[in-house]
C-alpha cells in the first residue's frame, strides 16, 4: 500500500492543505512551523486513530475551528477521520477497529510495530545504534513482543506458587472421612422418612374413609332442617297468591298501554319539536342575502379561469420580490441579463488565456531546474554546450539559473492574481445568470396578465366576508330544518287512538313500580311451588337414611368426629417427626455441600496450579524458541538490506547475543570488526534503517510506507550528501518500498518528489 494524497482541513496549521505523493522518494521540506511534522502525525493518525507527538486527538483542532478533517487515499483505501467521525471507502470497515483488523490481516502491521521499524521520528534515526547492547537487547525483544511472553511467563509461575499455597491449607484426608460419615447417617434418616410415609397413608385412607361417613350424616341432618324451612314457606305463597290476585286488572291494562308507551313519547316529543322548528326557519331567513353574495364568490373561486388567473399573480408577486433582492429593482431586467451575458464571455475568453500563459511559464521554470540540478551534478562540463567550464563559470550560470527560477515564479504569482480576479468577476456574473428564466418569465407574466378580469375578480373577492360565510353556513341548514319539521309532523299524525297519548304516559309511569313487583312476584310463588315440590322427596329419603343409622344423627355425627380428631393428632405427631428429620437432611446436605465444595476447591485449586505450571514450562520453551528465530535470521537480514545501500567499505556484518546484550559489529577488508557507536554518520544511519527493515521482515510486516521525520537534524553537508545516496540507492534496490523524508535542507530535494511547506499568517501553505 502506497500513500497517494492526503488532505487536511483545520488540523494544525494546515487550514486547507491538499499533498500529492509519488512512488518512489517523496521530500516535504520548509521551515521550523511550517506543518512539516504534522504530515507524519496525520498519516499516523489517518491509519491508527492515535496520536504520535501529542496527547490527545482535540489538539489537532486548529485555533477558533469546531472540528478538523484529515483524508489520507492510498493506492488500496481512501481513509477519512474527523474528532468524532470515521470512514473507508472499502465495503464492511465501517470502525476503526475494523480498519485496525485490516490492517494486521492483510499488512501484519500494528501502531507498536509500525512506531519501531518503519517510522523513524525526529532525532531517534540512529538511537538504536547509540544504545549500550544491554539497552539494545531489551529494545530488541521488547519490539519482537519476546519480552511479552516472559512478562506472561514470570506471571504465570506466580500463580501457581499462589494456588501451591493455598492448597496448603486443605485437609483433603479429614474432608473425606466427615463426607463419609454425613452419607451414613443420610441413609438412616431417609429410611424412618419411608416409614413415616406408609403409616401416615393408612391414617389418610382411615380418615377420608370416616369423612364420608360424616357427609352422610350431614346431608341428612341437612335435609331434616330443609323440610322444616318448606312447612314455614307454605304460609308464604299464600300472602302472595292474594297480592296477584289484588292487582291483575292493573297488570292486564297496564300490559297494553306498554305496546304503546314509545309511540306516545314520540307524539309527545314530535309536538315540542315542531314549535322549536317553525322558530328556528324564521330565524335561518335572515342570513339569505348573505348565503346569495358567498354563494356568487364560490361559483368565481371554482372556474378554471379564476384559479389560473390567482397562480399568475402570486407567481408573479413572487418573482419580483426575489428578483429586487438580486437586481434590487425589476426595471430594466432584459438590458442587465445581456450585460451578465457579454461579461461572462469576455471573462471566458481571459481566463483561458492567463491559464495558457502559466502552463508556458511552468514549462519554462521545469527546464530552468532541470538546467540547474545538472549544473550541481555534471561536474565541469556545461549542461547546454557540453564543452568544459571552470568553476567561476559554473558559479555564474548556477546564479543565472536561481534568478530565472525566481524570475518565472513571480511571473507565475501575477498571472495566478490575474486569474484569481478574473474567475471572481465569472463567479459574480453567473450568479446574475442564473436568474435568466426567471426574468423571462417575469417579464412574460407582466405583458400578459388581465388587467379587468382580475379587478372584477377583487369585487367578488370581498364578498368572502367571516359574515358572510357564516350565513351561508347558516342559510344551508334550512332544507334539514324543513326536513325534519316535516318528520316530526306525520310522527304527530300518527296518533290514531281513542284516548290521549298523555294518558298512556301518566299510567304507565304511575304504575310502573306495581308493574314490575307483580313479575318479581310470580318469580316467587314460581320458586315457592318449586321448592315445596321437594318435600315429599325429601322426608322419602330421610326415612331412608335413618334405617343405616341405629343411633341419633347428631350423636353419631360427633362420635365420628372424635375419632377424626384423634387420627389428625397421630398424624401430625408423625408430620413433626417428619419435619425434623427434614431439617436433619438439610443440616446434612449443607455440611456434606461445604465439605464438597471444600474438595472441589482443592481440586480446581490443584488443576489451576499444575495448569499455571504447564504454561509457565511452555513459555519457557517458547521465549528459547523465538530466540533463537530472531536471533538466526537478524544477521542475515541485516546484511542483506544493508548491501543494498551500497556502503563498499565493509565486507561483513556481526551480530551477537551475549548474555542479554546485542552486540553490532561492521567488519571491514581487513577483518577489523568496527563497533557499531564508532561508524560515520552516514554509516550509522544505513545500518539502522538496516535493522528498521531487518526486524519488519521478521515481524512478516508487509506495510512498506517507510516515514523519517527531520532525519538529517544536525547532520553536516558531508552526512546529508551521504544520506541522500542512502535513500537513492535503498529505493532503487527496493522498488516496493514508498519513502516520506520530512527535512528543512533545500539541498535534499533533488533526490525525489518535492513537496515544499511555508507559513503565513499562521497557515500552512504548500508551494
């Protein structure tokens, strides 16, 4: 994955910064503030959702802003992340844990990994080669995660020391024997429990027996009482036979005036209705002038004509209210679109020219450079003639060339001021014409609009009065007040009977309560007869019953009821032995629970420590493991990426672990072993970038974005030469790789991709 762009808004002092990045070597240089570092801290955070040089994400926010934007497009995804937001244009990494999955499955690269090899941050470029090895050793395990597993190794034997202690404490012999001797008295008492179950049975089939004995004898006793209470109910039908009797000739009539009762309440309610009626219709023929005007402005609002005649003239009132707040007056509308319109193309016409001229201009200052960067590299002959050319020479064409590099760019910077003024003038311009149909259609309303029809539609318009619409509301209810006068009327003629329907009405509410007192009576005697029907059953079976009973109901009833008594007694003495010996087994089942839960801690305590031991072992094995991985294949790869920077004074790299130190040796022609704190600069930095990818192989890290922030910091002219073919020659002989240098030294921008920051007025600009 290689960077493409990446864009900045309100991050740093990066207003609206927008980086284009090629594949190879990519330079960004400027002064100190100029927004240099922020490129690498955006990268970073684009990827990983962290930050590098500061503590926390808000302090990216650029000053007086409420949010930031940072959108980093690589050749596989484009990444976008605001303070609070985050998004791939890649289907289903829809989070940045998502995104960090991605990254390790597909790159094997997480922000650990990445911080320890490929980026390389301001002053740190050869720190891993200034540590003492000791230094060095923890570094190097501490990258390679081998210092992980002997952190879970140390913690893991801990463990199993503290489950060796705690098992110390249990008596696994005595626990045993106690649960042994729970069980047997256990066994004991749940046989009583079955005893007690059989002899409670038999009192229970005893008892249930005896219970049917005393229903028989109750519902005798029952039946006796009830023939009794049948003699008294006798005297009562009597009373009520004499009230039906009393009564029938009210019954009977008020029986037919029931028929009629509603039909009377409606000839009696159709009477008061009809005089509110005739009153409400003269009152209603007040409102006829009004319902006639409001009916005339509805026939108006309905036509066709009227409905289009009012669209046009609320479209045309509001076209000219929003075409004065353009043109600030509608007077002369047609002259100022064809003005807009000659301007817009004369505006055209020199905006194509000033950009033709800049392409010129760039084609100019491409081969000025290209003049200059081969007078710094050919030597003494002349880039142009060819022929050979002392160093004053040199020096003179050099300063020719710089004047015409600047010459052209301040060009350049007039033309862009010219152009910025001339899109500005377009930009107004085709504002205006927007507005073009609209002034048409205007102007098209304007010429066409009916004077007349739409001042005799304002006439019947004020006719649309609250008075008048309610009378017509009013005057419309008439034909249902006619309607029902005219109901009420034949309800009224519908009374065709010899007497009055206020007569019905008085008798019938009158007689009401007689009436219903005499259905609830005949209910009565109905129930009466019913139950006096019973006795001749009842006294049968009575006689019947006391043929199986040799002794007085009521005294064999409670000599059954003592032998009942005495059976629960005998039964709830076993219920409370049985309840005892519950509590017994629960006592047992919770000591016998403590003392399993007991064993069962010791076991699990015995299983975690001999576990904890396991893993320890095994890690172990593990840390010895990687060791020697890493260890193996260190040097090779050290060596195989440090002869590809092309450094011909050694012939062999040494690496060395001895007792917990990392040893780095540069052997020369001569066998001399060359200490790696005692190399040039130049060399130092070759074989940290060396290790830097040496340990990215090892890790399988497939990222090859290789980031180096200020990395010529204090460097002199020979070093930074150097450097410059260290990177030369690394990109060369590693084609896949992408490299971003952050550098204020003009003198390195020959090597790659220029990408130039400065600042002004406090924002990062890009030139």
């Amino acid at each position: 994955m290689k960077i493409k762009s990446i864009r900045l808004n309100n991050f740093l002092v990066h207003k609206s910064t927008v980086l284009e990045f090629s594949d190879g070597i990519n330079i960004i240089t400027g002064e100190n503030g100029s927004g240099k570092s922020s490129i690498v801290q955006a990268v970073y955070y684009s990827l990983f959702g962290e930050t590098l040089y500061y503590s926390r994400s808000s302090e990216f926010l650029r000053f007086g802003e409420r949010d930031f934007l940072v959108e980093l497009e690589t050749t596989d995804l484009t990444i976008r992340r605001t303070m609070k937001t985050f998004s791939t244009n890649l289907h289903g990494y829809d989070s940045p844990t998502k995104l960090k999955e991605y990254l390790l499955r597909k790159y094997n690269i997480t922000p650990r990994r990445y911080e320890n090899t490929l980026l390389v941050k301001q002053r740190s470029i050869d720190s891993f080669i200034l540590m003492t090895p000791r230094e060095r050793f923890k570094r190097f395990e501490k990258i390679v995660g081998v210092d992980v597993i002997k952190k879970i190794r140390d913690e893991s034997k801990k463990i199993a020391d503290e489950f060796k202690r705690q098992m110390q404490i249990f008596n696994y012999e005595e626990l045993i024997r106690k649960t042994e001797e729970l069980m047997r008295r256990k066994k004991e008492i749940e046989d009583r429990s079955e005893e007690i179950k059989v002899q409670s049975a038999l009192i229970n089939n005893h008892i249930q027996s005896l219970k049917e004995k005393r229903g028989r004898v109750e519902y005798l006793i029952k039946c006796m009482q009830e023939i009794e209470n049948i003699s008294k109910k006798e005297d009562d039908l009597r009373i009520l036979d004499k009230f039906i009797q009393d009564n029938q000739e009210i019954y009977d009539k008020y029986k037919e005036f029931e028929k009629l009762y509603e039909l009377a309440i409606k000839v009696k309610n159709s009477k008061e209705n009809i005089d509110i009626l005739i009153k409400r219709l003269e009152e209603i023929e007040k409102y006829k002038e009004g319902y006639e005007k409001y009916e005339t402005f509805l026939k108006f609002s309905e036509n066709p004509e009227i409905k289009s005649l009012e669209l046009s003239y609320r479209r045309g009132i509001e076209l000219k209210q929003k075409l004065e707040k353009v043109f600030e007056t509608t007077n002369g509308l047609k002259e100022k679109i064809e003005n807009a319109k000659n301007k817009k193309l004369e505006s055209e016409k020199l905006k194509e020219e000033y950009i033709s001229e800049i392409g010129k201009i760039d084609s100019e200052i491409v081969q000025s450079q290209k003049i200059l960067s081969e007078l710094k590299n050919v030597g003494n002959l002349c880039p142009i003639c060819k022929r050979e050319i002392n160093e004053h020479t040199k020096d003179e064409l050099i300063f020719e060339a710089k004047n015409k590099v600047k010459e052209l760019e301040s060009k350049k910077l007039k033309v862009l001021q010219l152009l910025e003024e001339v899109k500005k003038n377009l930009t107004e311009v085709e504002s205006l014409l927007k507005y073009e149909s609209e002034v048409n259609e205007y102007l098209m309303l304007k010429s066409q609009f009916p004077l007349e029809r739409w001042k005799e539609w304002s006439r019947i318009k004020s006719f649309a009065t609250k008075e008048n619409k309610e009378a017509y509301s009013e005057y419309m209810k008439r034909s249902e007040v006619e309607k029902q006068l005219k109901e009420n009327e034949e309800i009224f003629k519908s009374w065709n009977y010899p007497f009055s329907y206020q007569e019905v009405i008085d008798f019938i509410q009158k007689n009401k309560q007689i009436y219903i007192k005499y259905n609830e009576v005949l209910g009565q005697i109905k129930s009466l007869k019913d139950e006096i029907s019973r006795k001749d059953k009842l006294i049968k079976e009575v006689e019947e019953y006391k043929k199986e009973i040799d002794i007085e109901p009521y005294e064999y009833l409670r000599k059954v009821e003592d032998e009942i008594n005495e059976l629960h007694r005998k039964l709830g003495e076993l219920s409370s032995e049985d309840v005892s010996n519950r509590q017994r087994l629960e006592e047992i089942s919770k000591n016998y629970e403590e003392l399993q839960r007991q064993i069962d801690d010791y076991k699990k305590l015995k299983e975690k420590r001999t576990f904890y031991e396991d893993i320890s072992e095994k890690l172990t094995e593990l840390i010895n493991y990687e060791r020697k991985r890493y260890y193996k294949n260190l040097k090779f790869l050290v060596q195989h990426y440090f002869e590809k920077f092309l450094l011909s004074d050694y012939k062999d790299i040494e690496v060395d672990f001895i007792d917990d130190e990392l040893m780095l040796y540069l052997i020369n022609h001569s066998g001399n072993k060359i200490e790696a704190n005692r190399l040039s600069g130049g060399e130092r930095t070759a074989l940290s970038l060396s290790l830097r990818l040496a340990i990215a192989q090892m890790l399988d890290i497939k990222f090859k974005l290789f980031i180096l922030d200020e990395p010529t910091d204090g460097m002199d002219d020979i070093r930074i030469d150097s450097l410059k073919e260290l990177f030369s020659n690394f990109i060369l002989y590693n084609p896949d790789y992408q490299l971003i240098v952050i550098t204020h030294e003009d003198d390195f921008v020959d090597v790659g991709n220029r990408i130039h920051l400065e600042r002004r007025n406090g924002t990062a600009i890009v030139r």
